[in-house]
C-alpha cells in the first residue's frame, strides 16, 4: 500500500514548485540562476524525488531548463514568450469581461471593492509583492464572478511570463496607481453592462506591459534572452 507515500510526494513537489515559482516570478532567482536539487531538498526538507517532480513540472511551463549533465537553470525572460502570453491573456480575459457585463454574481462584485482598496493601500506603501497578490485576485474574482474560474486557470502558468516582467516595470506608487484606475475602468464597465467598453478596457490595462518594455529590455540586457 504506497497510497500515502504517493499524496504526501505529490504534495511536497507543489509545495516546492509553489515556492519556486514565487522566486522566479519575483526575480529573486534571477533568470540564468543555477539550482541544484539537493540544496533544494536541504532548503524544503524534503528528498530530491519531490524537488526533480517541481522542476520538470516548472520546465513544462518553460520557467526553467533541464539540461542533461549540466543541471537546471532558470530561462532567461523570452519577449516572445511574453507576446504570447498576453495575447492569449487578452483573448480570454476580454471574452470573460463581455460575460461578466451579462451576469455577474453579487457577493463577488463585493468582494472586488474590498480588494481594489486593499490594492490602493499597497500601492502607497510600495509593497509590490502584496500589490501584485491583490492584482491577481481582481482577475481571478473577475472570471469566479462571470461563472468561468476555469478561464482563470487556463492562463495562470502563462501570466508568469508576463509577471517577471512586471516586477521591472512597476518601480513605485506612481506606475502602480495607474493600474488600479484601469481595474475600476473594467468594473465600472462591467458595472454598466456595457461590453464593448469592459473588453477595451481590458484590453488597454493588458497592453501597458507593452509600453515600457524596450525601455525595460535595454535597462537589463543580462535577464533577457537574445
């Protein structure tokens, strides 16, 4: 009976991969950052079975690269990849948005309220990491609201490649405030049920990445692949 051992595996390689995940998202394994499975297993408590299971599942979303004999290094951020990313983003976040102005559930409309304010807070103290958290509640609460959670999860692995981009582009309160104007933009016309409206306002707050992006790029060469 290998039953438990199998869950209590499983759940430790998410746990891992979770953690992973967050340092790279946050720059804090810097892309071209070498990690070695076991000072992993060290840092988690855990064997390296669990560690080698994170990292494939990493290197499925392309956030690390398994290279036979030479070990696991973090990719360097692909401008392709982050193209990608946000137009398959925009596709499906514009389409939830048009739902969402059709039917929307109440207690959700509630709850976004309370997290575009916990936003603004974060945004005047300059806690990016907490701003961020806030930020990817607002779009989870959009598509839970719209009936279509599985909108979310259908992007959630490819908005990190957008995410570690983020983390260059929002160096203070005065990038982050903006942002949070564009989230009362798409829920205000949500609010008006006015569809065409919250798809362009979507599809304006997922376009600011764009903008500051050669300026990001030429700033930090080294994080880049060419």
């Amino acid at each position: 009976m290998n039953t438990p051992f199998s869950v209590n595996a499983g759940s430790a390689a998410q746990r891992v991969e979770t953690e992973l995940r967050r340092l790279i998202v946050a720059l804090e394994l810097p892309p071209g950052s070498r990690l070695s499975e076991q000072e992993i297993a060290e840092r988690h408590g855990v064997s390296r079975q669990p560690v080698r299971e994170a990292l494939i599942s990493l290197a499925k979303t392309r956030l690390v690269e398994i290279q036979p004999q030479r070990g696991t290094v973090v990719v360097k951020i692909s401008v392709r990849k982050m193209m990608e990313a946000r137009f398959v983003r925009e596709a499906i976040e514009t389409a939830v948005v048009r739902r969402a102005c059709s039917s929307f559930d109440r207690q959700t409309r509630l709850r976004i309220d309370d997290l575009l304010e916990m936003q603004d807070h974060a945004a005047r103290r300059d806690d990016h990491a907490a701003f961020q958290r806030y930020d990817e509640l607002f779009h989870i609460a959009l598509a839970e609201g719209a009936g279509c959670p599985l909108a979310w999860e259908a992007i959630q692995d490819l908005k990190a490649h957008m995410d570690r981009v983020c983390q260059l582009t929002l160096p203070g309160p005065d990038a982050m405030l903006p942002l949070i104007e564009q989230h009362r933009a798409i829920i205000a016309a949500v609010d008006a049920c006015n569809e065409d409206a919250a798809a362009d306002a979507m599809r304006q707050h997922l376009t600011e990445i764009l903008r500051a992006l050669p300026r990001i790029e030429a700033e930090h060469p080294e994080l880049f692949s060419s």
